[in-house]
C-alpha cells in the first residue's frame, strides 16, 4: 500500500512486472560502474603496446623478478626499490612483487601488453573505488557517476597508467581508497563484523605503505572526512581505526631503516629536485607556488610533461608570476574555509586535494621529485569533485540543473580525446622525449633523453648528428653550475655520441693512427666529456665522505665499478688521440683500483706498445693474466710473441697451436716482475690471499722466488 499524494489516501502498489523488479537501483549502478571502466578502456585504448621507456626501462633490467624463487623474494624484501643499478631511498617490494607476477608467473617477460593491462585493472579497480565512495556524499547518483567519470580519463593520470613503472601509484591508490572504504563500513558496524573491517583496513594499509611512501596519507583522509561530517561523531572509530593501520606504519617504518642503514646517506640530487639545496624559505615559497602549477595542470591540461628537472622549474624570487601563484593558492584555502559552513563536500574536496598532495609536495621535506603528474594520480579525485559541484551549482542557479550532466558529460569527453592523444606520447622512448623536450624545454633531463632514445633508436647511428644535438643542448643548460651539483651520466653518456662519431669517419679495420679532422675533434670531445664525468663523481664521492665523517659515520666505499669504467674510457680515449703515455697512465689508475678486471691490462699493453716499449707490454699482459685468469689477455701476449723480430724461446708448439713457453728466459724474467708488480697492489686492497697464491703457485711455475 501506498499514500496518494493529492489526498492523502491509500491505495494499492502498482505490482512490478519481472523485467522492473531486475532493475533495481544496484543493478543500475553495477551497469553505470561498467559504462564508466568502458569509457576509460576507450580513453586509454591505444596504450597497451606503448613500449617499455624513460623508468620503465629498468624494470627489463630487474633480475629480481625473472624467477619466482625464494632467493628473489628475499632479494627484493631486503634491497631498495632500485637496487643494484641506483639508490634513492625508496623501498616498495610490494611494486617489485607485482611486476615479478608479471614477468615470471604470466610470462609476460619483456613483452610490454601484460603490463599495461595489470595497471589497467589496477585503475579499473579505482574507478569502482572512487565511485562507491563519491557515492556517500552525493545524491542523485549521476554526481558519483561524473565525479568518478571525470576523474578516470584525466590525461594528467596517464604518467601512472600508461607509464609502466607508474604502478607504483596505482597501487598505493587502491590501498588508500579501498582503506578509507573499510574504515568507513567498519564505524558503520557493530561486534566481529567491525574487527573483520579492521583487518581489511590494515591489509590494505600494509600494501599501501610497500607499494608508496604517500600511501600514509590514509588516516590523514579518516580524520578528513570525520572532520568535515562531524555531527556523525565517531572518534571513538577513528581511534580504534588509526590503531588498526599503525602496525603497517610501524612495519614500513623498522624495514625502512633496517634497509636504508646499510646504504651511505643518500643526498638527493640537485638536478632532480634543485629545492632540496634552497633555504627553508625559499624552498618552501617555491613549493606553494608549485600547488598552483599542479592546479593549473588539472584545469588546463594541454601541455603535459613527464619531466620537470634542472632547470624547467624557476625558483621564487619574488616575481609577478611567483604573487600570482600565491594568490590561487591563498584563495583555494579561503574557498575552504567558507565552504567549511555551506558546502561540506567541497570541503572536503579541497582537504582531499592538499592532504593526498602533501607527502608530495615538497612543503614537509624535499622528496626526490620537484613537480611530477604522476603525484595527482589521488589529488586529482578533489579536482573532480569540486567541477561537479561548480557545474551543478551554476546550472541550480540559472534554473537550469539538468544542462549540469549534459555539460560534464562533454568535459568528460573533451578528457578522454586528451588522455588519447597524450597515450600517443607514450608510443616509445623516442615519441616520449620527443614530447618532454616540446614542453619542458629548459629540463636538462627530456634533451638527454631524446639523445639517449635517437642514439639507441638506430643501430646503424643515422641520428647521430641530432643525438649530439640535443646532448649539447642539455649540457648547455648545465653550464655553470658546480660538480657537486652536476649529474655524472650526462657527461658520459654525451661522450659515448662522440666516440660512436669519431668511430663512424673512420675507415674499417683502422687502428686510428690516420684520423679525419672530423674524427680528431669528435674524439678530443669525447675525451673532454669523460675527463668531465670521472672529476664529478670524484667531488661527489668526496663530499659523500666528508658527510659521513661529520656524522661520525665510516667513509663510504666509492663506485668502484664505475670509476674503472671511467678510467678504461678515458684510456682508451687517449690511445686513439694518440696520446700513448696518458693512455696507459689512465688503465694503471683503473688496475690499482680494481686489479681484478681484464680491461685495464689490455689498454695498458696497447699503450706500451704504441710506445714501441714490448717487453713493459708483455709484463703488462702475464699482469693481466695472473690477476684475472682471462684468456683474452693470453691471446694477445702470444700474439705479441708471434710478432717479435727473429727467432724467440717466448713460444712453443702445441696441440692448439703455439702456447706460452714457460721455460723461455725472457718468459720467466717477464713473468716475475709481473708478479713483483702486483704484489704491492694487492697489499694495499687487502687480498693476502691472492698474494699467497701468486707466491706458493705462479711464482714456482716460472722459476720467481
């Protein structure tokens, strides 16, 4: 029975046939959901063979996740997130897990299309999320709908769900929504129901916190949204539920340290994020200035970056465009305020916004990031809700409320053609630069970048030319500023231009002893930048020292591996100039410092050689020999043997062809002061052990004593 509205009388239901009884307000909803996810499949359709680029690349790098062994899961639970090749001070095993699932269980290996859609279900997921929260502060239901709508093709988010090692962000997303969604039903219940509440919250608060650092923004958004519908009065179930997600918070902090302590302190990077050498002022001004830049991008995004380095981002000095950013910023805080009395939800959006910002912002601490799309991923949800309301609000106020849908629905669109178009960027390495450096022009980062993707995009070096371009033009942008604050791998990576060019003028099979004025100079170039390269990561190491013992720390061990590397280019660098003397000068810096490594030795015989000195080479090559057992090394000492004038003893017949005669006089003489010469060095790297085995074993094979 029903109540008539005109007089009050009642009269009997209208019984409902079984077509109406099927479309039932949630049934109505699950479809309105699946329209939503379609809608961002179609926004993000040409994504999923974008192919591995800029950080996603080192994901193909990872051996952690090639087998799922216990030995890598201990791997990954106990180094940081991108341990062995760089060390920022990130740990999110739960990300690494995701892509071991990726590559070892479903196979998906360097094939990039698994990849994509896991973080298209990851997103998916969140489109739910936000819907079934958006739907607790707002009614009708088409608001939720617009607000999750809007939010889900956004091309700003496209850094987290088109870039593969975007994931990251996704996850730690999922974990804060789904979070916030149980601490919710948990103060909504009563007896063990609440409890099972509560451990979901901190399950997902333990996957947040591994998956991303901004994941503890949770219990910040469960006093936000008790803070703003206050009269529910449930602190006594935000107690209880900041309880249930300290353990992860706990866990996270303990593993964190227990990882980080055995890592040097880590600086963050000039280049990166240049506020973290800035005084607390002007780093912190230069930071709120930067909420106005995030804003801006949510409401205009038609130029989209994903770099923002040295030096695209000014730092405030004061200027017109530095007041008028703060003025956008001061008036978002006042809008909150007053909408703290009449419109709750914006409110909330707008508290939503700066609390899911904040780890992130650069106003707490310096991070490792200046500006990043990929922070908006969450803070993109207030955006959404403040537009429906605007709209909404302006078509109640025209006496036109049904134009609000039609006109989200056409801003929805216009957002979705934006996110397509922005996918495109992320086609390759080559597109994706290509794109950084058309908007962040002044970034050091997107001119290398491009570089490093037209250098690798061609084999055959055709865009050489343009490579060494655009490395110029990011060197350029470094010009000034001191070692400590310069980036190693940009110098290095240039020089590798260079060489590949002085390479390319000369004739096949050619020693480079006749070189083309072209090559001369792209060679001396070349040299320049590695001679570069190796006094920046000199300074650096020092200054890393010098840190460490002003805590009171022991000295860090330098980067041994890639100083030799230096010093290996360099050598080689100055036998193809022709400088013989700095080339063997160079490989026995590298051999002190690694005696261990093959390379060294060979530069060091080239050079004597060059230098018409073929004994010094020779006791350069049994060096070699001796300290590293390569058989390459034993190659070219016979070869130097075959190739001595007249008769010699150095080699004898054998079943393979000639061998080393241990018995030759010059052999043995040459063999001893090899060993001579190595002793002292292994004395100074601490290896008693590798000096008994040249004393008791080599040494009495050539007659040494």
């Amino acid at each position: 029975m029903k109540r008539s509205k005109r007089r009050g009388i009642a009269v009997p239901a209208r019984p409902q046939s079984p077509r109406q009884s099927l479309w039932t307000p949630r049934v109505r909803s699950a479809l309105g959901v699946l329209g939503l996810v379609a809608a961002a499949w179609l926004a993000y359709a040409n994504s999923f063979h974008a192919a591995f680029s800029l950080d996603s690349r080192a994901i193909l790098q990872e051996e952690r996740i090639r087998a799922a062994t216990a030995e890598n899961l201990q791997l990954i639970l106990r180094h940081t997130y991108w341990w062995p090749y760089g060390e920022s001070g990130l740990y999110r095993p739960f990300a690494t897990l995701t892509y071991l699932f990726n590559y070892a269980i479903l196979g998906n290996g360097d094939r990039p299309e698994g990849y994509h859609e896991i973080n298209f279900l990851l997103h998916a997921g969140n489109i739910f999320l936000v819907y079934l929260l958006a739907r607790r502060w707002w009614n009708p239901a088409w608001k939720a709908f617009a607000t999750a709508g809007l939010w889900a093709v956004h091309p700003v988010l496209t850094e987290a769900v088109t870039n593969i090692a975007g994931r990251s962000d996704l996850l730690a997303g999922m974990a804060v929504l789904s979070g916030l969604w149980m601490y919710l039903k948990s103060a909504e219940s009563e007896g063990w129901v609440r409890w099972v509440w509560l451990g979901g919250l901190l399950l997902a608060a333990m996957a947040g916190v591994f998956s991303k650092e901004n994941a503890v923004v949770l219990p910040g958004l469960m006093a936000l949204w008790e803070l703003t519908w206050r009269e529910r009065k449930r602190w006594r179930s935000l107690a209880l539920g900041s309880l249930a997600i300290s353990p992860a918070l706990v866990a996270m902090a303990a593993c964190r340290a227990q990882v980080l302590s055995k890592l040097p302190l880590l600086q963050i990077p000039f280049l990166d994020n240049p506020l973290a050498s800035q005084g607390f002022w002007s780093a912190r001004l230069t930071a709120v200035g930067l909420l106005a830049k995030y804003l801006g991008l949510l409401v205009w995004p038609a130029r989209l970056s994903w770099d923002y380095s040295y030096a695209q981002i000014p730092i405030a000095q004061g200027s017109l465009a530095d007041w008028a950013a703060w003025l956008v910023v001061t008036g978002v805080c006042v809008a909150a305020v007053l909408a703290y009395r009449s419109a709750r939800t914006v409110f909330f959006a707008i508290g939503w916004a700066f609390v899911t910002m904040l780890p992130t912002s650069n106003l707490v601490i310096p991070i490792g990031s200046i500006l990043a799309e990929r922070f908006l991923y969450l803070p993109a949800i207030g955006w959404a809700i403040c537009l429906v309301a605007l709209v909404d609000g302006v078509g109640e106020k025209i006496g036109r409320p049904q134009w609000a849908p039609v006109v989200l629905s056409v801003a929805g669109v216009i957002l979705a053609g934006r996110t397509f178009a922005r996918n495109g960027d992320w086609k390759d390495g080559v597109t994706i630069a290509a794109a950084g450096v058309e908007t962040s022009p002044d970034s050091y980062k997107t001119h290398g970048a491009l570089a490093l993707a037209w250098f690798e995009a061609d084999p055959e070096h055709g865009n050489l030319d343009r490579a060494i371009g655009e490395a110029e033009k990011g060197l350029s942008i470094l010009k000034g500023l001191p070692e400590e604050k310069l980036n190693a791998d940009a110098f290095q990576q240039a020089a590798d231009y260079y060489r590949a060019k002085g390479n390319s003028t000369a004739a096949e099979g050619s020693d480079h002893s006749t070189l083309t004025a072209e090559g001369t100079e792209a060679y001396r170039r070349e040299l320049e930048l590695l001679m570069r390269s190796h006094t920046i990561l000199d300074v650096r190491y020092r200054r890393s020292v010098a840190l460490e013992q002003a805590r009171g720390d022991p000295a860090p061990a330098p980067d041994t591996a890639r100083f030799v590397e230096l010093e290996d280019a360099i050598s080689a660098a100055c036998l193809r100039l022709g400088d013989a003397a700095g080339g063997v000068a160079e490989a026995e810096m590298a051999i002190e410092r690694a005696p261990q490594t093959a390379e060294p030795y060979g530069l060091m015989a080239a050079g004597l050689m060059v230098s018409e000195k073929p004994d010094e080479a020779a006791v350069a090559l049994f060096e070699g020999i001796f300290a590293t057992g390569n058989t390459g090394l034993r190659g070219k000492l016979e070869a130097l043997y075959g190739n001595m004038p007249g008769e010699s003893c150095a080699l004898v017949s054998g079943p393979n062809g000639p061998k080393i005669n241990s018995a030759c006089g010059m052999v043995r003489r040459q063999a001893c002061v090899a060993i001579t010469r190595l002793i002292p060095i292994y004395t100074k790297n601490g290896r008693q052990d590798l000096i008994s085995h040249l004393e008791e074993r080599v040494g009495p094979a050539f007659g040494c004593k």
